[in-house]
C-alpha cells in the first residue's frame, strides 16, 4: 500500500517539481545557443539567462523541500486530510509515502540543477572545470575527477533531507496539540533541526577527542589527509541520515498517538 500511496503523492508532487526541473533545464539549453552568437545581443541574453539560471538553481533546492512540506501539511492535516486518514493503511505509511516523495523530488530537481550547471560551466570552458576538478582530486587523492562532484552532492543532499525532515517532524508534532497548530510546527522544527546539528557537532569533537586527525579540518585550513577526510564527510553523512530516520520514526509514534486535523 505504501507502493500506491507513494505513487500517486509522487504524481501529486512531480506536476511542479517536474515543470520547474524542464525550466531550468531549458535555460541552460537556451543559454548555450545564446552562447553560439557573437554579437552583443546574444551576450546579454546569456548574461540575462545566467542570472535566471542562478536563481533556478538556488530554488532547486527550495521548491522541492516546501512543496514537501506543503503537500504534507494539506494531503495529511488539512481538508484532504479527512480523506487520507480514512484509507485501510497504518500512519506510518502515509507517513512514508509523503516522506520518500518528498525525497525523492528532491533529488532529482537537485541532479537536474547539477546537470544544468555543468551543461553550462563545461561547454563554457571544459579545460578550467577539468583542471579544477583534477586539482582538487589531486589534493585528496581521489582517483577519478566525478568523484569530488558525487562526494558534495551526496553531502549537500542528505543536509538539506535533513532540514526537509526537520519540517516533516516538526508539523507532525505541532499537529498533536489542540491550539496554535502552525505556530508550533514552525517551532518544533527550529528546535529539532539545531537539537541535530548541536549533536553531530558535539559527536565530532568527541571522535576527535580519540582521533586527532579529524579535529584539524575543523581547526585548520590545509587540507587533511585522504582517510580522515573520508572520515569526515562519510561520518557527516551518516550523522544527518540516522537523524532523518530517528525523526521519522518519532513522527510515526505521534501520528499513532493522535492528531488534530485543521
């Protein structure tokens, strides 16, 4: 059942998240045939399509994490809500369902808006993004130049789940209440998501305590050796997934407690 409900929360969802996915795309596809001209005419529509593409790309990140939470907030808590808590299915799938949809959207606008930064930077000037990309592989010893661009976007990713996460939680909580719904939603979720980032910080300097190594790239500026990197940015990436899933289970544990619907 959950397959079903993530199925349709997926087609709910995608309507936006897809047309804003083929916008930016096409800005970038629209800003490398302005790029084919060489007239001032075409210079300042790339220049002009450059900055829309910069603002698309910033909100690739936005539109997929609110329409989450929007889509949430009205399939679940609101007049639709009604509806969804009648199906013959536990909370924790309609919980899942909105969440995974939700991650799921978020990932391929922010895959969409990496393939259209490089559609653009790489055909602007393929030797700098080469010579950029190898250096810093270089320095950390990454055999393959991809392998810095897939080690930030798996961090950048799962950071930003986590605020999206964060949201999920924090509504579920605010929803158990009987007054002030919206106000304690947004609450919650301030309150968990700096709870989280306060624990895997504090996590950090306790690792470092035993391993020396991992402190310095917190506490300097040259860059560590390959391993405590990894170290580093593997942990990092843990830390925010294992706290992703221990809010959605506590949210699944208020959903079975009870809810006000608005």
């Amino acid at each position: 059942m959950v397959g079903k409900l993530l199925k349709y929360n997926l087609i709910s969802e995608g309507k936006l998240c897809g047309s804003y996915c083929l916008l930016t795309l096409a800005c970038a596809a629209a800003y490398r045939l302005f790029g084919l001209g060489s007239n001032a005419f075409f210079s300042i529509m790339q220049k002009g399509l450059l900055i829309v593409l910069v603002v698309l790309v910033i909100g690739s990140i936005l539109v997929p994490v609110v329409e989450g939470w929007v889509h949430y907030n009205r399939h679940v808590y609101k007049d639709e809500g009604y509806l969804t808590n009648t199906l013959p299915v536990s909370k924790g799938a309609i919980y899942w369902s909105e969440w995974l949809s939700g991650a799921l959207c978020l990932f391929v606008c922010l895959a969409c808006a990496v393939f259209s930064l490089w559609l653009v930077v790489y055909f602007e000037d393929p030797q700098w993004m080469q010579a950029t990309l190898s250096g810093l592989a270089g320095q950390l010893h990454i055999t393959h130049p991809a392998g810095i661009a897939v080690l930030i976007g798996i961090t950048y990713y799962t950071q930003v789940l986590f605020v999206m996460t964060c949201g999920f939680a924090g509504m579920t909580i605010g929803h158990y209440f009987d007054k002030d719904k919206t106000a304690k939603s947004v609450l919650f979720s301030l309150l968990m998501y700096i709870a989280g980032i306060l624990i895997i910080l504090g996590m950090v300097f306790l690792i470092g305590r035993f391993d020396p190594g991992l402190m310095e790239i917190l506490n300097s500026d040259v860059i560590p050796d390959v391993s405590v990197f990894r170290l580093f940015m593997g942990f990092v990436c843990g830390s925010y997934i294992v706290c992703a899933i221990l809010l959605d289970l506590i949210s699944i544990k208020v959903m079975n407690k009870g809810m006000e619907l608005e």
